[in-house]
C-alpha cells in the first residue's frame, strides 16, 4: 500500500481498543534507540550524512523483506506536506521533535502502522510497536524482532560496558523505554491520583502526559514509561512495567467502585451530562472534548451509558485533533472553523446504537 494512502486511513492498530485491561490501558509502547557506526549523532549530522543514513535504512529494510514481520515504507519527511506530518504526530506514531529535523528526517511505516521507525530523530533510528491495551510483553517482542533483523543489515554502535550507544546518556543501555497510556478518571475524580502516581518513581517509572515529555495529562491519559535503561534487561523492564501497570489498573477501578457506591445516581446525572453536551454542542474545543470524552469512557467502561462502542472513543480522541480533523473534513481551517466542525463530528460518531 502507498505511503500517502496508509497515513491518510485515521485508524490505526493501537486504536482498536481489544484486549486485556482495556478498560483502563489504552495502549502498550516499546521503542528502541539505535545509532549506526561511525556516524555523527542526529544534533550534529550533515545533509550528506542524514541522507546516508536513510538510505542504510532503506537498503536494510530491502534485505530484510516480509520474511519475519510487515513490510516497511520508507518516505522522506520532507516529501509529506504539514498536515500530513501532525496528523503522524497526533496518531503517536512520530514525535513533534522529528517535525524539527524535516529536511534530514524520514519514517517507516508498515501498512497497520504497528510498527514505526522515526530515522534521524534524537537518534538515527528509533523502532517503535505500539499494540492496543496491555500488550507490553508482545509489543517488545515485534519491536525485539525488527531490531534483529536491522541488526544483521546496519552496524549498530555498542559498547560491553554501556550497552547501546545513545545521544543521550539517559537511554544507554538497552535503549528501551517501554511505556503504557492509561485513562484514570477514577483516580483522578477521587483524588487518589496524587497517592498513586508519585510512588511511581520509587520503582524507576515517570509519568507523562498524552504526547510524552513536557505534554499535559489532558482527557486524564497519562503515559508512563522506565526512566532506567542501564543496568537491567528488557525482559526485566518489561515485567516490571507490566506488573505495576496492572497495580494502577486494580486502583482505578477500585476508584470507580467508589464513585459509584459514594455517587450513585449523581455519578450517573454527571457523565450523562458529559454525552449530552458533546452530543449537542455547536462549538467545541479540543481541551474541553478531551475532557468530556475522559467521561464519556467511563460512562461507558462502567455499563452506565450503554449503546456506543469504546472503540469510538478512542478513535475520536485522535481524529478530533487538528491535523485530524482537518483531513477528514477535506479542508483547511482556523480555530474557530475547527471548533464548529469537532462539534459536528462529534456528533455524528456518538449517537447511541439502541439495537
């Protein structure tokens, strides 16, 4: 499938919403750095250089054919034009540091947009799967595979004591961060959330917003990942992630029993009310439908509002983005255009299936 054709379908794999703990953890991550011998860093690479490296990649990719995984499309940031780009960045499957590099910087892409290479990122190339829900263990398993197959191609930097060889010092090592996306509304609307979430870094977790570092933890997605790279194996990070993920997910639920029990029909009366406002509103921003769809959810997670998909809901996260929105209305707009026109496409995705 072309490149355009598979960036322009809003859905992605991870977008799914089946499998385990789904009613809590929206996505599993893994990525890897990787750097190639005798290469400058990204931060200090040359045009020359860059280009080098993408084509390396594009030759590995060639080598390594479908034999073990989906085929890879490589395309040229600079061949995509600025919507294209933010809607990769708003389906998580490029960072808005990559955006920065354009004329040095490529992405590979399988048709499912599973697996994603950002090439010439902080690093020459950083291997990411992303899987719906608590896929942790399967997730480092596509990306451990891919990781493999590249390493037989393309002459990875890595030094016995250090491990991989990284721009940052903070990803040596493995060079893995793991990472899951989380919707706590319980936590959140029982303020258990401040007991919860900073324990995390007494085990080597950090806690993040919707886009990673520096982002805001808007709709009550949080994302959280391994701060260590160095000094454990991926196996172990991987297990210790997935074992306090399934802690937080038992907390939030035993948050939403609370609200339920100590709430009751007033619970109920409020996420309603959340349905109602996104099912009507003419005008609607994106802070403010993040906010209400967090409700929604969990409406919905909690059998209380019954008849919409939490499929949907994920979806409409990601498509009533900027980037998003303005591809699937076909049009370019301004702020207040996108406003009118979210209303409208949140409209028509939420109307309850009463079959």
């Amino acid at each position: 499938m072309a490149f355009k054709e598979v960036i322009k379908r809003i859905r992605s794999r991870w977008m799914e919403g089946a499998g385990a703990q789904s009613d809590v953890v929206i996505s599993s991550r893994v990525r890897l750095a990787r750097n190639i011998q005798g290469i400058p860093f990204p931060h200090l690479i040359s045009k020359e250089d860059a280009d080098k490296v993408i084509q390396k990649m594009e030759k590995a990719i060639k080598a390594i054919g479908e034999k073990d995984l989906p085929s890879l499309t490589v395309t040229s940031l600079s061949e995509l034009d600025a919507l294209q780009k933010q809607i990769l960045v708003e389906k998580h499957l490029i960072s808005p540091l990559l955006l920065e590099k354009d004329q040095k910087a490529a992405v590979a892409l399988t048709d499912e947009e599973e697996i994603s290479v950002m090439i010439n990122e902080e690093d020459h190339l950083r291997i990411q799967c992303i899987l719906p829900a608590l896929q942790l263990h399967e997730a480092w398993q596509i990306a451990n595979q891919l990781d493999d197959d590249l390493e037989k191609q393309l002459d990875f930097g890595f030094d016995d004591k250090f491990g991989y060889v990284t721009a940052c010092p903070t990803n040596a090592g493995t060079g893995m961060r793991a990472s899951v996306m989380l919707h706590l509304p319980g936590l959140i609307m029982t303020k258990r959330a401040g007991r919860v979430l900073p324990a995390l870094s007494k085990v080597g977790l950090v806690v993040r917003g919707l886009y990673g570092e520096g982002t805001e933890a808007l709709g009550n997605l949080f994302q959280i990942s391994n701060q260590i790279t160095m000094g454990r194996s991926e196996e172990e990070v991987i297990s210790n992630l997935a074992g306090v993920t399934q802690k937080i997910v038992d907390h939030e639920r035993e948050a939403r029993t609370v609200l339920k029990k100590e709430l009751g029909i007033h619970l109920e009366d409020k996420l309603w009310r959340s349905y109602g406002t996104l099912r009507y509103a003419r005008l609607i921003k994106t802070e403010t439908a993040l906010s209400l769809l967090s409700q929604v959810r969990l409406g919905v997670d909690m059998n209380i509002i019954k008849g919409l998909d939490p499929r949907v809901m994920t979806e409409l996260m990601v498509m009533m983005q900027p980037g998003c929105l303005q591809y699937i209305m076909g049009q370019e707009m301004d702020a207040g255009m996108r406003d009118v026109y979210r209303a409208r496409l949140l409209r028509e995705r939420l109307k309850i299936d009463n079959t």
